[in-house]
C-alpha cells in the first residue's frame, strides 16, 4: 500500500509542476555596472571572451555586455554575478583563500560555492552611501588591485577593508 501511495504523490507532483530540477538557473534581479569608487571604473571580462579563466578587470563602463552583469540571487542574502556577454559568473580562481588571489569566469553553478557567492556588505553608516564591499562566500572581498587607474587592471580578492579599491557600486546597466 505505501508504494503505491508514494508512487501516486510522485505522480501527482511531477504532473503539476511541483518539482524542482538540482542547479536550475535562476532568473536575475537585474542587470548592473559594477563600479569602483577609487577609478570610477568597472568590473569588466577582459577581452569579451566566452570560455572559462577569461581575466576580470576594470574598465570603463561602456555599454558592452562584457562590462553588464547580472546579479543571481541564491538565497541568505548571497547572488551570483553573470556576465552579460558569455553567461559565465564571476569566480575566485581556484577557490583559493589567498590574498590577491586572481578573479577570472567560469561555469556559473547556481548550487552557490563559496567561490562564485557574494554578498554586499555596508561600507559606512550613511544610509546614502552607495558603496558596498562585495565579500565573497570565502570571506574576502572583491578588490582592485594596486588601487590603480587604468583599463585592463586586475581584479583580486583581498581583505574587506574599508579603502576605495574595495568600495564598488551598483548601477543599472542598460539592456
């Protein structure tokens, strides 16, 4: 009798939907410029390549889908953030926990790893301040490197630090 009853829900939640497929891909809450208060640059795949380890750097913000990404909520708080222009997410290199380890895409896996999750965290007290620390799901924080001001400079993880080559804003990208 039990197998027949579980085979019957089974049936019934598989017939109207009520099921989810493991790493289905989420819709996103928007697309967005990612900008760095220090250059007033943006997060950018260098070289608008599709395959995974393309290099992310700043870069102006123009409007070219290698410089668009779209942020994937996943839950707590944390999303994904997808570029535009290859479908793949923003990714510490290796799932290293070093300092200055490197920022580069890879295949988005919307299971959330502590590699490709981020979450914003408050940079200051003033409600008006649009910054934000973008912390990975390692506990470090996206970050410029060297504080530099030039297009094709690196992106690396480091300490949340409140400086402004680790202060990032939002901004709406158009579609």
């Amino acid at each position: 009798m039990k197998p027949l009853l579980f085979t019957s829900l089974f049936l019934v939640l598989v017939g109207t939907g009520l099921t989810t497929t493991a790493n289905a891909e989420p819709a996103s809450d928007g697309t967005f410029y990612i900008k760095a208060k220090h250059s007033g640059k943006c997060v950018h795949q260098h070289g608008q390549i599709n395959d995974n380890g393309g290099n992310v750097t700043q870069w102006d913000c123009v409007n070219q889908d290698n410089v668009k990404l779209e942020r994937i909520p996943t839950g707590s708080g944390y999303f994904l953030l997808r570029f535009k222009h290859s479908g793949k997410c923003v990714t510490v290199e290796n799932d290293s926990l070093d300092r200055d380890a490197n920022i580069i895409q890879w295949d988005c896996n919307y299971d959330g790893p502590r590699n490709q999750t981020w979450h914003m965290v408050k940079a200051s007290n003033s409600p008006t301040d649009p910054y934000v620390q973008i912390q990975s799901g390692n506990g470090a924080c996206l970050h410029q490197h060297g504080a530099t001001n030039g297009n094709g400079d690196n992106i690396t993880q480091w300490d949340c630090i409140n400086q402004p080559n680790v202060l990032w804003k939002f901004t709406p990208a158009p579609n």
